[in-house]
C-alpha cells in the first residue's frame, strides 16, 4: 500500500513531515522502540512526553534523546503499569493540567517472565501489558478526545500466535504456568483492545495494533535457552513460516529504525483511515493467516464477542467503569 516494507526506518516514515505543535505520549520510553519512536518524533518537531517506572533510566533515554535531537521538547512521566495506583496517581496528575494527547502509543512491555504478580495480583504480563495500558488509555481518555486526529497505538506481536486471550483464568490461577502462553496471551489482548477501541470510539479515534518485528533490546532479559529452544521449535512449526525460517527457527532481525517504523507510521500517517482498527507489521496492514514475521495475524484476533468480553473483564478487574460517550 505504501511501498514501505520490513526496511523501512523512522526517518523514511517521517520524511518531510513537520510535527511542530503535536504531542505525542509514549509508555515504556526509557529504551528500546520507545526510545527511538521518541527521538524520532521529536526529530520531526513533535513534542513527545516520555513515561517509565525508572527515574534514572528515564532520565538517561531523555539525555541520549538530546544528544541526538538537541532541539528535543520531551516532558517526562513516572508510570509503573504493574501498579494501578501509580497509574492513578499519574492520570490524575495528568489531566489536572488541561493538556492534550494527539497520540498515545502503549510500547511498554514485558515478555516471557517467570510467574510473577503485579501490585494488585494480576498475573505479571497480562497485568503489565494489557490491564495496565487499559487503564492508563481510559483515564487519558478526556485529554486524547480533545487531541487533534487523535489516536492510540499499541504494541502487540507476532507473539499472539502463541495464545488468544484466557477470559477463565487470566491470572493463571488454575491454569499451569507457561511464559510464552502468557505473552501470547497479554499480545492478543493488545489486539482485541485496539479493536473495541475502535468499535466504541472509531468515529473520533483511529487506534492501532503493531508488531514490530524482531529488534534487539532488553525484551529478552527473561529468555533462557530453553525459551528460545521453544520458541524456535514453534516457528519452525509454522506452515506460514518462510522456508528459511521453517529449517532454521531463525527469525529475521530488524535494526531500531526499522523496528520503531511500524508504531511511528501508525502513529502520524493519514493513509491508514480506512483500516482503523488494523493489526500492522512491516509498515503494512496485516494479512490473515499471513507470515507472523512479517504482517500475518490468526483471525482469532479479530473476534468482536472477545474484544467486548475482554473489556467487560478489564472493567471488572480494575474496578472501574468507563461507558463510551
Ligand atoms: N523487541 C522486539 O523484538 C519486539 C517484538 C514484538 C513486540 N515487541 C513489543 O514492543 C514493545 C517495546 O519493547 P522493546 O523491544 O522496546 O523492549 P524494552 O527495550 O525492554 O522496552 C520495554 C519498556 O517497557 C518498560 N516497562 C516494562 N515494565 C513496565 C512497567 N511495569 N511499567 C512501566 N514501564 C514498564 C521498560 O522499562 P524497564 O526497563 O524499567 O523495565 C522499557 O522502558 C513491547 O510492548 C514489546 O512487547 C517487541
């Protein structure tokens, strides 16, 4: 659709365009994707307000930011997503300053840990990466209406092909403990999210679900050999695997400019109108059924009754209601 591709880079997304005057708002900023889409977008004059859990590495990302940008116009923001409290205490702080988010984009994420409890006892992943961004977007949700084409991005993966969301047993209570199964599962609730985003406020909001691909970054700080051994006996697997991929496990690495592509184009492209709601990868609009490692998605993904299910949970565990008006 745009002739952009698994390559492509943030800069080549962002050519020509002047963000001067947007502001864009992105979790998980103290390295990584988070890190480059921040810079990237504060190269093209956006403003761009920067949240973590970690002072200190927030702290050195922003530097790095201005060594690289000098003309950066960060803000920043200490948000712990496996702490609803924190997130509370953030929205609130937030909102009380009467400004606007033209884009959100929920990159924080953690993958494949070993079983661990969030604040409020949600299962760590699901907790973090799903229950913590839902809670986060909805209290945002007055400052991203009064945005200027406003829209919410959030980071899934490939790893939904692993598992659809538990709506039993989401915090694996009864359910025995698996680390890929649950990222699969917290990467398919990204999805579904987006997708009731959309159902519910698609007239004024675009949203987005993105796989970046396979970049190198402090994602994998959990994996262990026999991690990857099973991760590579699963994309070995794969009927939709590349043949390479089929023989080697091997997935294709992507640089940091590539890999923060697909967010940041999601992120300020117009072009994306009609699809609102789309699973991305490769700065492409997912294919079902398609390569994981490129832009394909399992249409389990895409079930409006689980979208609204998950919704309805994710109410209920956070204890709050948010009706669309
Ligand atoms: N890299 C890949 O190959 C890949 C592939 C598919 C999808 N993704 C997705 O891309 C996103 C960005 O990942 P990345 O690769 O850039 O990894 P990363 O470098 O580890 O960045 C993740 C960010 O999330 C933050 N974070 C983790 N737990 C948090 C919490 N409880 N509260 C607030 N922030 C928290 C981390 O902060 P701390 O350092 O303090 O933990 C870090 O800033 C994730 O959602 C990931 O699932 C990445």
């Amino acid at each position: 659709m745009t002739g952009y591709g698994a390559d492509t880079t943030t800069g080549e997304v962002l050519e020509g365009l002047d963000l001067t005057g947007r502001h864009f708002m992105i979790t998980g900023a103290s390295s990584g994707l988070g890190e480059e889409s921040a810079r990237s977008l504060s190269q093209a004059g956006a403003t761009v307000t920067i949240l973590a859990r970690n002072l200190e590495k927030l702290e050195a990302a922003k530097e790095r930011i201005q060594g690289s940008v000098p003309s950066a116009d960060l803000r920043i923001g200490i948000v712990d997503l496996a702490d609803l409290g924190s997130i509370r205490v953030y929205a609130e702080s937030f909102l009380a300053k009467g400004v606007a988010i033209d884009v959100l984009i929920n990159n924080a994420g953690i993958m494949a840990c070993p079983f661990m409890k969030t604040t409020d006892g949600f299962e760590m992943q699901f907790g973090t990466n799903h229950i913590g961004h839902f809670l986060l977007t909805n209290l945002l949700m007055p400052a991203i209406k009064a945005g200027e084409n406003p829209r919410i991005i959030n980071l899934s993966s490939a790893g939904h092909t692993h598992s659809d969301v538990n709506l039993d047993d989401p915090n694996f209570d009864t359910t025995e403990y698996s680390a890929w199964e649950s990222y699969g599962r917290s990467k398919s609730a990204n999805i579904h999210f987006t997708r009731e985003l959309v159902r519910r406020y698609g007239k004024q909001i675009q949203s987005f679900a993105v796989h970046p691909g396979v970049i190198l970054t402090d994602l994998g700080r959990h994996l262990t050999p026999e991690l990857m051994e099973e991760m590579t006996e699963r994309v070995k697997a794969r009927s939709t695997s590349s043949a390479e991929a089929k023989k080697t496990g091997g997935l294709p690495f992507k640089s940091m400019e590539a890999g923060a592509a697909t967010q940041v184009w999601a992120a300020t492209t117009n072009d994306l109108r009609p699809n609102n709601g789309a699973y991305l990868g490769d700065c492409q609009v997912g294919i079902e059924g398609g390569n994981p490692s490129e832009n394909g998605y399992l249409s389990y993904i895409y079930n409006e009754d689980t979208a609204k299910a998950l919704w309805a949970l994710s109410e209920k565990l956070v204890k709050q209601e948010f009706p669309t008006n």
